[in-house]
C-alpha cells in the first residue's frame, strides 16, 4: 500500500492533479497577479453565480482595436499565471509576457478553484464540472471582446494542456455567433481524457515494476481494475467498484465524477475535424513532455488533415518540457516544475510571432 501512496505522489505531477480541481487548499492569488505592474490591469467578470479575477496585459503604445489573445489554463488548482499551489510553472504568465513582446493584447483569470477566485459558490466542489469551465471560458472570451483595445473578431484563443480541448470545443461550437478567430494549442491533450488517464497511470506502474518496486501480478491486476473503472465510468457516469490504489480513488472520486464524465465525452480529434477552415490553427509541442507524449499531437494534426483543414502550423521545440521550460538534459517532472530558474522557450515566442502575423497585419482602418 505505501508504494501505492508513492505512486499517487507522483502522479499529482504528472497528472497535474485532478482532484485539485476541487479539493484545492485555500486559494490565493498568485505571485505577482496584484497589485497591477507595468501594462496589466486588473479585470473581474461574473460567470453564472461567481465572480472571476483576471489579469488584462495590453502592450505599450497599443491603440486598437486590435488581436487579442484569451489565455486559458491547464488542468487542477491553475490559477491565472499557470502557477499551483508549491508549484510555481509561470506558463500562463510566460504567454503572456510573449505576446506583449510581439504587440498583442492577453487575458488570462482565475478559474474557479485557484488563485483570487477561489471556490465562489462551490465551497465543497459541489458544481465543479466540465461545463462550468467551459462557460467560464465563454464569459471570459465575451468580457475580452468588450475591451477597447480588442477588435471582437480578432479574439485568439490559447489553451495549454486540458485548456487545448477547451480551445477546441470553442472554435468547434457552431451555435455561437462570434467565435475564436484562431486557436493556439500548447501541449495539447489528443485523445479521450479517460484514456489519457489510462495510459499516464499504467506508465507509472511501468516504472514501478521495472524499479523493482510493485510486482507484475499486482501491476496487472491494478490496470485490469482501472479499465474496468473507466468503462464504467464511460458509459454511467459513476463508478460502483472499490479501487485498490488510493491515489487512483482518490482521482476517480465521486466528486470528480461529473467533470471526468462530461470531458471524456469530447474526443478532441473529433472537435478538431470541427473547426472551421477559416480558423488557423497553431500546435505547439515541446520534445521533452513528458505529460503529452507525441502521438497526441500527431492525431490532432492527422483528423485536421483528414477535415481538409487548409491553415494548421505545428511547431516542435526541440528542449521545452510540458510548462514550456527548457531543459537541456533528461526531463523529470518532479524536479523541472519546481525550478523556477529554467528559462522558457524563445521559440515559443518565436512560433507565436509568425502565426499572429496575419491577424496583425489587417488593417484597423478598414
């Protein structure tokens, strides 16, 4: 049992931990989230019963209207910065300080259950699910097309790790009268969630057993388990089985339930062969994610391809890890998330650059 407890340690890692989703510590705002510095200011907007803080970035000398990028975050308790609790990644803020360098507007908040936000009117996670993360991103999408500096149809949306899908979801929504005019997927989830699941964690009991660590029987019998968890949970909705490993419990918990439910419904090839072709897409992918491994990208590229889709730019960075941070040796999660001295990628900014060319190059005036 305690090797099932270290496991559980280091899935919180490479996971991104789930279960923070609502069972963060108390939330506070990030490090330099407040008070407003440089060209940031503060901006808060209601979605549904809660109130949402974020961080508006418009760049020195910016006019507008003009593009605008809506920065949305990864998976767990990630707050505007795309910093966890003892886990400081920056990325979101990285992003951020990209975008301002190429002249572009961003927004970037605090999603339910992370930094200023908190848990709102969720105090036990009650609520916490799929859809209410998706229509905070709506809402957050709506307040960014009102700003000043933004032409609404211009509006970019970047997401990072499970953001990606979010991104996906929105330019795939045909309901929606204005929707994202590009999308930017950074370390973008591929496939189903659950399967995701699935394979990070059989990973870990890999390397248990390879470390000498756990036994093959009980390795196996510890997969057969989870598969029958996720079918169950595919099909009902809820899970009836005891599971043996407690960090595998405590992610497929029923609190969890309704959120593992409704993003295992979206199979992001699926959204991907959805989204229209006037919407140009960019993936960006570091070599050294150890998080999303290559195939996940490739099978967005590939359903893009079959879709016919005309305007898909991918970029591969050779040294970046999942948060983006390079790192010139072999990648371990556990020590690199909590460097915070590892530089981030300039080719992120670079790839950046060269996809928003056209939508800074349309003319205001017109």
């Amino acid at each position: 049992m305690r090797l099932l407890v270290r496991l559980f340690a280091t899935l919180v890692i490479a996971l991104l931990t789930l279960v923070g989703h609502v069972h963060a510590q108390t939330p506070v705002a990030s490090p330099g989230a407040s008070p407003v510095a440089g060209g940031e200011r503060e901006v808060s907007f209601e979605s549904g019963p809660d109130t949402l803080y974020g961080s508006l970035r418009v760049p020195a000398g910016a006019t507008g209207p003009g593009p605008a990028v809506l920065i949305i975050s990864g998976s767990g308790p990630t707050d505007r910065n795309g910093d966890q609790p003892g886990l400081p990644a920056g990325t979101n803020r990285h992003f951020a300080d990209e975008l301002e360098a190429i002249g572009v507007v961003s927004f970037r908040y605090d999603k339910i259950g992370s930094g200023e936000t908190g848990l709102g009117t969720h105090p036990m996670g009650e609520g916490v699910d799929y859809e209410l993360f998706l229509q905070e991103a709506w809402d957050a999408f709506e307040l960014l097309a009102l700003q000043p500096e933004v032409d609404p149809e211009r509006i970019i949306v970047l997401g990072h790790s499970e953001g990606a899908l979010f991104a996906l979801d929105m330019a795939a929504d045909e309901s929606r009268d204005v929707r994202p005019a590009g999308i930017v997927l950074a370390a973008p989830v591929g496939e189903r969630y659950l399967d995701l699941l699935r394979g990070q964690i059989g990973a870990a009991y890999d390397d248990l057993v390879e470390a000498g660590q756990l036994p093959e029987a009980t390795a196996d019998a510890l997969r057969e388990e989870l598969d029958t968890a996720i079918a169950e949970i595919r099909e009902t909705g809820s899970l009836g089985i005891q599971l043996t490993d407690p960090g595998v419990a405590a992610l497929l918990s029923p609190i969890n339930m309704d959120f593992l439910y409704q993003i295992d419904q979206r199979d992001p090839a699926e959204l991907a062969a959805n989204v229209p072709s006037e919407v140009p897409v960019l993936i960006l992918h570091g070599l050294k994610d150890e998080q999303v491994l290559p195939h996940q990208p490739d099978r967005l590229e590939i359903a893009f391809a079959e879709a016919g889709h005309p305007d898909v730019m991918r970029v591969d960075i050779e040294h970046a890890n999942h948060i983006f941070r390079v790192i010139e040796g072999e990648p371990n999660a556990a020590e690199d998330y909590l460097d915070p001295t590892l530089p981030f990628s300039p080719d992120v900014g670079e790839a950046l650059e060269t996809y928003l060319e056209p939508f800074l190059g349309i003319d205001d005036d017109a």
